[in-house]
C-alpha cells in the first residue's frame, strides 16, 4: 500500500496483512485502575513532552527517571495526562509502543524481552 497522508502528515501503511483478533465475547476481560503503575520506554521527544507539560504550570522539573532498561515509571492516569494530547493513530509517538502493566501491589520487575 502506499502511503496516504492525514492533515499534512505522512503515514506509512506498512502491513499488508491483518492479524486476527479474538472477539470481545471470547476473551476474559483485565481489570486494571488507572491509579496501577505503569512503565514505558520514553523517546527524547516524550522526555521533553514531559517536561513543557509541567512548565506551563511554573514546575521546573527534570525528565522521569530510566532504570538501565530505558523504563520509566508512572500512574497509568499520569501517563494519560501528559502524553494523551499527543497520541494520534498513525503519528509519531513518545514512547516505546511496548507498555509494562503492574496491578496493586505488584513487584516492579524489569520486562522479560
């Protein structure tokens, strides 16, 4: 397929094929708060994401911490907060698109690749 753009922005169709998907009724749902932590990978641009976010409410901050992974922790509800505006199908992203879920009390443990 070749690329199509969407408002002047390029998006590579690079599937051709489509992955099967098992329907909602077969599949047992996840139950997971948004108060659970998270960690993604974040790029330079979502580092820096993080930070103007917090400018523009007079917070000098310095970008979320990496453990030797790349990781960078945070609430789901944060995570949403911050990058939310900046999510968009077919666009650059912030971060990895690999997300670590971790319920209540679970151990944080680095992902297994």
């Amino acid at each position: 397929m070749k690329p199509k753009t969407n408002h002047g922005a390029e998006i590579a169709l690079e599937t051709t094929e489509r992955q099967a998907v098992a329907p909602a009724a077969t599949c047992s749902p996840i139950f997971f708060d948004i108060n659970y932590k998270v960690r993604v990978k974040l790029n330079p641009w979502g580092r820096g994401i993080y930070m103007d976010h917090y400018a523009k409410y007079g917070v000098e901050c310095e970008p979320p911490e990496r453990d030797s992974d790349g990781w960078s922790e945070f609430q789901l509800w944060n995570l949403m907060e911050v990058y939310g505006p900046h999510m968009t199908i077919g666009m650059k992203v912030p971060f990895e698109t690999e997300i670590a879920l971790y319920p209540e009390n679970a151990p944080i443990l680095p992902p297994t690749s």
